[in-house]
C-alpha cells in the first residue's frame, strides 16, 4: 500500500489567501523555513496504479497537476483516480469535488449526512448520475471501495465516528452548542490492504479523544491526525480569528486536554500530523514547538510526502 | 488601469484533470510548446492597489498564491482583492468564492439569477453576511463597485445581455433547446476607468453575435472574448466529449458562424481570446490554427499576462 499526501493543511491552505500573519509571509518568502501546504487529503493505492482519495480539497486540481501517479495514463480521457471517501461535509474537503467534473467515472463514499450535503448544494450536480456512483457507508461497517464499474480497488475501509461538528456553513445555532452536530457528521477511517495486511488511521478532524477511540486507535501502525492547532486560542491571540479550536471541532496539540498528552500512553508506531492551520507555529521548520511535537514522537505532515506500507 | 489575467483557460483547465489527449500532455510535459492554463479569470485595478475580480475561478488560490500584487499587505488579515463580478453561475467562474471564505470583507456582484445559485447552494454560506456584501447588477445599467464598506474602487462596470446557456448545473431539459435559460445567465462586460476614460470588454461565455453586440463592441479599444473552442465540433472529432460548441453555449473561432468572420468587420484595437478550451488547438504555440487567429488580427491570453490601459 502506497499513501501520497496531496494536501496537508487546514481550511484556507498555507498560505491563507488573506493571511499577512508571519507564518504566512514565511511560507511566502521563504519556503526553506515554512514549506507552502494545500488543503488536507490523501492518495492511498493497494496497487500501484489505481488511487482512493481520501477527501478531496479545493486545491484538488493543483494537487493532481503536481502528483505525476495521478496524471490520466489511459486513452484520451481517464484517471487513475477510481474513487472518493469524505470524511465530512467542511469545504475544504468536499470543495475538489467539483474539479471532478467532465464526465469522468468514479465513486464517492460518504456518510448519509454529507451525502445529503452534496445533494441539497445543485452545484455538485456537475458530477452526472451516468458517470459517477454514490455509495453511503455505515458507521463501523467495514467496506471495500469499488471504481465506478464495481471493479474493487484492493482496500478495505472502515469510517468510525469521532466527536466533531457539523460543516460550518450548515451550523444552526438555535440547536445549542453543538449546532446541530449529528452522527456521521465527522468521521474517521481507518485504511486496511486485505492482502498485505497492513493498515492506517486518518482522521484529520477530531474534537478530542473518547476511551473508545483510544482503544481503536491503540496499536496503530500509523496514524494522521487533526493537528489543526498547537494551542486552543492560538487564533484569539495572534489576533486573526475569534474562536478556539475547540469551537471548530478541533481538539488542539498543547495542554492538558491536547493531543499530545492524549495519545502519550497509547502505542502507536507512527503518528503524523496533518490538517494543520496556518496560525499553528508547528509549520515553521525548527520552531520550537516543532521541537515539542517532534521530542513527543510525531511528524508533521507535508504535501508529496510518500509512505509505503 | 491595470489588467492581470489570472486564468486564461476554459472549465477543466489545461491540461484538464482527466484529459490525456495530445494537447494536454503537451502541457504536463513541454510547457514550452504549450503553456499551462488556470480557469478563466480577470484582475483590474485603477488604484493599482485595490483589486475588482472578473469571475472567481476553482484555481483562484493558486492564482493569488502567483500573483504577487494579490498578496495581502496591511495587517494581521487583509487583501487587495475588494470585489467580484460574475458573469454566469458556471462552475469555472464562481467556485472561487468558496476559496474566499475566512471573514474577509469583500463585495460580489452579480444577476439576479446568478445570486440565487448561490443562495440555493448552502455551501456558499460559507461567506459570512458580517463581511461579505451582495449586490444584484441590472442589465445595461453601469455601476461603480465598492469594497464591503462601500467606497468606491474607481471603476465603472456595465453588464449586458450576451447570447448564451444556464449553467450546466442548472439545465432543464423539460423546458426545450435553451434548457431554461432566461436573461441575465451569461453577460457581458465594459469595465471603464471614469478617471483615465480607458476601458475594455470581457465577455468569456457567448453563444454568437447579435447585431447589437456587433454595435456594442464595434470600436472597443480592448476585448476579451470567448476562445472556447476553435472548431464547434472538436470535442466529439477529437473523440473526447458529445457536445457541440453551440449546445454548450460557446461560439467557435473557426467557419462562417465563428467569431473570426463574425469580428472581421468590426474595428477593434486589441482582440484577446480567453476562457480556451483544453481541446483548442490555439493553445500549441505555432499550431496552424494559431496561426490562423494571429493572422486575423487575435492573440490568444496567457496566465500571468499583464495590460495597462
């Protein structure tokens, strides 16, 4: 099993078209200390020539142009991109949809809630019915993905529901505090190659950690996880934004409540993080809270990375 | 007034996602011969500091990350880019916007009907109502745009009527050949400098001329006109589509009914072909059919491209 990070940023990218930050002048100016990074997704094969996405960005097409494996090989019009799991509704993970466009054959796996994003939004109706397939997935009910024939791809993969929060431009604050936010919302997935056995978890959005979760993710060989934010108002204090991460659904790196000291006692080979916003100090090279993430044994993901299983 | 062509290509791009013809290779792997392509888009600035967009194009976050009068400058979050005119619902000219979330103040522009694709798409709530103001245009009634706090950009733009289609999306094939497209679907524009009196015409989408649009454009000192396709049945000769240039609502280069005849006549100083299909074969340098458009008095538009009037 191959997986190409075509994407490794939050929502806005880095970076952030509208973003004067230092972080963002940095990835600007100087791409030996900050390396630019496009909107979070992957590329996983089980053989080598036909792709899975996993999630699909506004950068999608920019992505692709820059990723030679997923150039069309095959007659005049093709792809070796096959097929499409969403993890949830959030634009920046839905958005590359719409590249997908042009009559290309191909399948999407979602939950029945972000499903149903795409067909109450008529824009995604540029994906035709004739081409391509829509498959809705059950929580904890593990699935081999199919390209647009019924012809498997080599993969197995199971969505499981993390704690998250509806897509921000369907949230509905008369329903309380979690505007609405229903099961299959946010899930994650993990990604298993029935014939080598080998396997990952992506979950590039999470609001924290239940026990169950722990306990799945405990042994993983290899994890991507939310790394959205190193600290939970790092955005109220650099002055660029009014919430905390816990408010976008995000739990952030730092603190007692963080991701690091969440998953210190879980044993996890390898553990890298992806969806990382551009206000998170963990994406300039050498910043010493790089240094904190790196001594706590994890990575930060960057777009063309490579990781064989 | 400066003007900066974001995007120079059609819907898809070029090369295109999924296209592996002759052309698009060329430009994944001789970018000498042929140049790669974003989606069709416009910068103009009179201040040469604030900028109205011409359609937002899907590409329009790798667009402004290489452009660098595009990137912002005053404080934490800010952006040269104060507004957007749009000219049709097509995907190629509005999934920009969703590149624009992230409560920046910015104004769009646009019909009646073309607001209401994006009111009946929830996604586009993504555009907080707090910063981002809409503004309906009425036909062949020049407006001056503003930014989100209403001053003015120093430019004066008029939308009219072109003939063209409803957005793919939007297609009802109960209500006969047009689909169901009605007035105000694909326009037109004169942008003009109040203060220099300089002005052009951008019209990337139309289906041919009327004689009122020959009177209208006839003594323009610059136009940007739809290059779709240079043959109307390239598509389905080149063995990669089923639609005519006419059904998707683009007059072709080429033949009796093509924008060259039909400009022939007209006393323009500058003809620029934008919004060009990845089919077109204008898009090889030194191709035969460029050629033919550069004899008739046409340059085909470039990404990156910069005119002052």
């Amino acid at each position: 099993m191959r997986i190409i990070v075509l994407g490794s940023a939050a929502g806005g990218g880095y970076p952030q078209w509208n973003c004067n930050s230092e972080y963002c002048r940095l990835a600007r100016n100087d791409s030996t200390r900050a390396f630019p990074r496009t909107q979070s997704s992957l590329a996983v094969t089980a053989d080598g020539s036909r792709y899975l996405l996993l999630n699909c960005s506004p950068d999608l097409r920019q992505q692709l142009n820059q990723t030679e494996p997923l150039h069309p090989r095959e007659g005049l019009r093709s792809s070796p991109v096959k097929a499409v799991v969403l993890t949830n509704g959030d634009v920046d993970h839905i958005a590359g949809l719409l590249t997908m466009r042009e009559s290309e054959p191909f399948s999407i796996y979602a939950s029945a809630r972000v499903h149903r994003i795409l067909t109450t939004n008529s824009i995604f109706n540029v994906l035709n019915p004739e081409y391509v397939r829509r498959h809705t997935i059950a929580l904890s009910a593990p699935f081999r993905p199919e390209d647009a024939h019924g012809r498997p791809l080599g993969l197995e993969v199971e969505a499981f529901a993390v704690p998250g929060k509806v897509a921000l431009f369907l949230e509905d604050a008369s329903r309380g505090g979690d505007f609405g936010t229903e099961e299959g919302d946010t899930v994650g997935l993990h990604v298993r190659s029935p014939e080598s056995g080998a396997s990952f978890h992506y979950i590039p959005g999470c609001a924290g950690l239940t026990d169950s979760l722990r306990q799945r993710l405990d042994g993983s060989g290899l994890l991507f996880f939310d790394g959205t934010l190193f600290r939970d108002d790092e955005m109220i204090t650099m002055g660029v934004g009014k919430k905390t991460g816990r408010r976008m659904g995000h739990i952030s790196m730092n603190g007692e409540d963080g991701s690091l000291a969440a998953f210190r006692d879980l044993c996890i080979d390898r553990k890298i993080f992806i969806h990382i916003n551009n206000t998170n100090p963990v994406l300039v090279e050498n910043s010493p809270e790089r240094k904190i993430v790196e001594q706590a044994g994890w990575t930060v993901s960057r777009d063309g990375q490579v990781i064989d299983l």
